[in-house]
C-alpha cells in the first residue's frame, strides 16, 4: 500500500491531467501481471527437496558398493547399499532409502 500511496504522491505531483492516471492505471496492470506471472512460474515446478526426491534416479557409482560404498548425486556423496554389488563408474539406480543410506540396484 505504501508504494501506492508513494507513486501516487510523486506522479500527481509531476504529471499532470490524464497522463497521471494513465499512469497509476498502467503501473498498476503491470504490477498485477507480474505478480501473476511469478506466482505461476513457481507453481508449475514440482518440490525438489529432500532425500525421498532421489528414488528412481539413476546414478554413477563412486566408490565401489560391495555391498556398501559411495553413489554420486548432483555433485554430493552418498552412503549407499548395493546387495548384489556394483563396481566404481557402473550405473545404479536408487529404490529405497534407510536413515541416510541410499538402496541401490543395478540398473
């Protein structure tokens, strides 16, 4: 409301006639349809947080997993258990999560 109020002030002091309302009318629509525009951009991404977002990706392994060893997601480690055992570069994917270990299969 204080940007309102402020812009009102400044451009009925400045502008004078139409154009002053022209104005405030516009900086309004623009104001609106921005928020608008926003608002939707970041409805439409889906939550991409936390550990459970992981399952069902398909990773590399970086230290070998026999059965535990490190899978890399994104640029971080990860402590993972692979029961059939999967060698350093061979790809993995992600079915479960314990604590902070990640279940991993052979994909």
């Amino acid at each position: 409301m204080t940007f309102w109020i402020a812009l009102a002030l400044v451009v009925f002091g400045v502008v004078k006639g139409g154009w002053a309302l022209a104005l405030i009318l516009g900086t309004g629509l623009f104001e609106v349809g921005q928020t608008t525009w926003w608002l939707r951009r970041s409805r439409r991404r889906e939550i991409q947080v936390g550990a459970e977002t992981l399952i069902g990706k398909e990773v590399e392994v970086a230290d070998e997993c026999r059965p535990y060893g490190r899978i890399r997601i994104r640029g971080e480690l990860w402590k993972a258990h692979c029961p059939e055992g999967a060698g350093r570069g061979e790809k993995v994917r992600i079915t479960g999560l314990q604590d902070l270990t990640l279940e991993v299969t052979r994909a």
